[in-house]
C-alpha cells in the first residue's frame, strides 16, 4: 500500500510539474526527486523490462547495485539485451567485464559513455558532477545506468566495430550492422524496426552512411555521439574510443519514435555556407562566418567575449541560438537539423565557427533561438511525440522507452531543475520504464528523408504492445 501511494504522489507531482512548465511557471516549481530503489516489475505479454542505477565511484560495486535493481523482483536473472551507458571518466573496461560476468555471457550489451554530468532513467537523475566539457575530466564522481530487457516477442541483436581496424568507417559501420543482424537471427533482408546507434564523435555522419549500405534510408537509425570530455563505446568484447557501438530491434509490437529540438524557427537570418574546413564554417555568403553569426546576433559574441574570459559562457549563450538546415520530405513536411555553433578561436582572431556537424559548401542555414524551460518542456513530451509519430494511442503504456539527450541542452537547464526531466517523462510515458544517456552528438529519422547526425537535439523511442502491426 505505501508504494502504491508512493506511484500515485510521484504521478501527481508529475502532472503538477508538467502543467506549471507549460504554463511558463517553471521556475517557480522546486521538485527534487528521492533518489532511491523502487520496487517495480514491468512486463507484457512475455516481455520483462528493469532498469537500474547507481552512482558509486567502483566500477565493479556500481554495476552490481545496476543490475540488482533493474533485476529486482525478476524470476530471470540473466536477460536478452541490455543497454548501459556510464557518464563520461568512468572505467568501461571495467564495467563491461563486471557487466559480462553478471550477466555469464549470456547477454547482448550495447552503451558507452554519457555526458560526464549524469545518466538517466524512470527511476530518477543519476547525477555525477556538476561540470562539463575539459572541467569535468577528472573529478572523481560517476555515474551508471542501466535497462535490462527479456522477451519472447522483441529480438535483439548487438554488433560493434573498431574504426582502426578497417579502411573506412563506412566499411566497419557496415560490419557492424551486419554482426547485429546475424547476432538477432535474420538475414540482411529483414529490416529492423529500429536500429540503435552510438559511433564515434566527429564521425557519425560516416557511420550512418555505411549503415546505411545495408538497411538503405527508410529504416529508422535512432541514437547519441558518446558523451565526453572522454569517449567510449561498448563492443561485445572490448571498449572502443573511436568505434561504433550499435543494436537492431525486431518486434510485431508498435514503434514509435521522434527525432527534433525545441527551438524558435521564425527568425529571419539565413544565408549559404561558401567556404568550410573540416566541421567547421570558414564563410558565409562570402564573408568570415563570425562576423556574419555575430551580426545576426545584435553583436552579442564579440559583447560577450569582452565581458569575460569564460569561454563555456559563450558556448552556453550560443547553445540557445544554434544554426540549421532544412530538409523537406515528398509530402512536404519540413524537418529541422540543428547544429551547436561556437568559435573555433577563442581569441576571435580566426572568424570560423565550428560545428559538430559537417555543413557543406552551398548548404543553406538558418538561425533560430530557444530557451531553458521550452527546451525541458520538450524532453519531457518526448514520449507523447514518439507515440503520435508511431499513431500510438496517447493512453498507451509503452513497454520500454529509449532516449538520447543533447548535453548541450541540460547545459541550458539549470542544476537545480534538470532532476525534474525523469518525472516529466514519465507522465508522458505512462510510468514505462526508460533509459536516455546525455550526448555530444544526435543521429535519428526525418521520414521520406533518411537519417541524419545533428546537435541539440532529442530522440526517443517507444515500443509498445497495443495496437500490433
């Protein structure tokens, strides 16, 4: 009975939450959730879903504590599939191997790195630090998250690829999903309904190329660059900083998925990339590409700079008023990628803005603008968007979720709101158990268009048993 209550208050903060944030009252709402274990068995039809956390600073210790609490109460102590991701700094190597050992290698494992700052599930904000970027690259305090799924009616399959070990990324990303579908049971021919991503940072848009090789454009890549200041990814075996870590789901069950940022698109500035070097912008319309982002801005870089030697002040300001592309699918839908502009020099001497994304000449790109509270409102309607996408009945419990969240946007939130996103999700999730890391990079589905690497943005997904194919 007093979990039952426990569910019901937490239910209700949630809802309180979510009306009070879209109403623009967010900050006037100081909710911070008890970060202990509850109790839950979730499952349907066959399929058994946990999820578990801890923040102790062993990797070994930490693990156990994971997995103990995504397996509580589960008559199957060695699942089908499980995703972990562990903020950034902490020991993967051991991780995996403590993971493998639990699980009697048995299990398909797919993860890597979060944002050095903190992982998150339905169980609540596993925070590590504070900090983020090169201030956070040795600070002791981590943390580990994980979700553990069991069915007879969803398959996965796992596959990896360290980029060293072949002439192009393109070629061991096509490896990779090739390892993972053969790893499910299924030929190249059956698609899944859903791929899972986490590649290299500075190498996504070569990832998703290769991958899709062999799945082609329409089938859905959802998935996060690693997080930093330090980056790895799982293989089955081993822990690559420059490889791709990658799972394919196959399921009659319905999936829903969204791939989008929260920001205002209405402003007027535009103009065409004529000169790039690398991932970064050189020029735009013929003219040093800071100079015209800076004008666009009213001038407030070049104010900013002046004011302070923190150049992550700058970067923060400038997450709120990131560069995009337009794409627009044969039915006329217009889709927005987002890139996280910031100057290459610090010193603003050399005029390019750098990117993580790779922006070629004649693209043309747009400036938009965002803030804190319409950024959280939109993770936190995630899941509603995942299940209008899949035309998922609003009511519906999803089995599981997955999501991946840009750094840079809980950059934007501030410290003392970001443990509110887990019950806003969860309100719009129906209390489905769910996983989301924080990444430095997003890869996910524009449909009618194909797949796409882009910054400060989100990407969620749902599966569900109601309503099957």
């Amino acid at each position: 009975m007093a979990a039952k209550k426990l569910v019901i208050m937490l239910a209700v903060f949630a809802g309180i939450s979510f009306f009070l944030f879209s109403q623009g009252y967010g900050e006037e709402l100081k909710l911070v959730p008890k970060k202990r274990p509850i109790s839950v068995i979730d499952s349907a039809l066959g399929t058994t879903v946990g999820t578990g956390w801890s923040t102790k600073e062993n990797p070994q210790e930490a693990v156990k504590e994971a997995v103990e609490m995504a397996l509580e109460g589960k008559q199957d102590k060695v699942p089908d599939f499980a995703i972990i991701f562990a903020s950034s700094g902490s020991d993967m190597e051991a991780i995996l191997s403590k993971a493998k050992e639990l699980f009697k290698n048995k299990t398909k494992i797919y993860g890597g790195t979060s944002d050095s700052r903190a992982v998150m599930t339905n169980r609540g904000f596993a925070k590590a630090t504070d900090r983020a970027y090169e201030y956070a690259k040795m600070e002791g305090k981590r943390s580990l998250a994980i979700m553990t799924v069991t069915s007879k009616d969803i398959v996965f399959g796992v596959g990896s690829a360290n980029f060293a070990d072949y002439p192009s990324v393109q070629e061991g990303s096509k490896v990779a999903i090739l390892n993972a579908i053969k790893s499910a049971g299924k030929s190249p021919k059956e698609l899944p309904q859903a791929i899972l991503v986490t590649p290299a940072r500075g190498l996504e848009e070569e990832a998703i190329e290769g991958i899709e090789r062999v799945v082609g454009s329409h089938t859905p890549i959802l998935g996060g660059t690693p997080g930093g200041p330090t980056f790895s990814v799982f293989g089955e075996n081993k822990v690559y900083e420059k490889g791709i870590s990658l799972a394919v789901i196959y399921t009659k069950f319905s999936a829903g998925y969204i791939f989008e940022g929260g920001f205002d698109v209405k402003d007027p500035n535009t103009g065409i990339v004529t000169k790039v070097d690398r991932q970064a912008i050189v020029e735009i319309d013929g003219k040093p590409a800071l100079d015209v982002y800076d004008a666009w801005l009213g001038g407030e870089i070049g104010k900013l700079c002046k004011e302070t030697i923190r150049f992550d002040l700058v970067r923060g300001l400038l997450t709120l008023h990131p560069l995009y592309r337009k794409y627009t699918s044969p039915n006329g839908k217009v889709y927005s990628l987002f890139s996280h502009p910031w100057p290459r020099d610090k010193t603003l001497v050399e005029k390019s803005v750098s990117t993580s994304t790779k922006i070629k000449v004649g693209e043309r790109i747009y400036l938009s603008h965002g803030t804190w509270e319409t950024l959280m409102n939109r993770v936190g309607n995630l899941p509603k968007m995942a299940k209008m996408q899949g035309k998922i009945d609003m009511n519906a419990k999803p089995i599981f979720g997955i999501g991946y969240i840009c750094a840079g946007v809980l950059g934007t939130i501030p410290e003392t709101e970001r443990e509110k996103m887990p019950f806003l999700i969860n309100y719009s999730n129906n209390n489905a158990p769910f996983i989301a890391p924080f990444t430095w990079g997003e890869q996910g589905h524009f449909p009618g268009i194909g797949n796409k690497h882009g910054n400060l943005l989100t990407s969620f997904l749902v599966i569900t048993d109601k309503g099957q194919r």
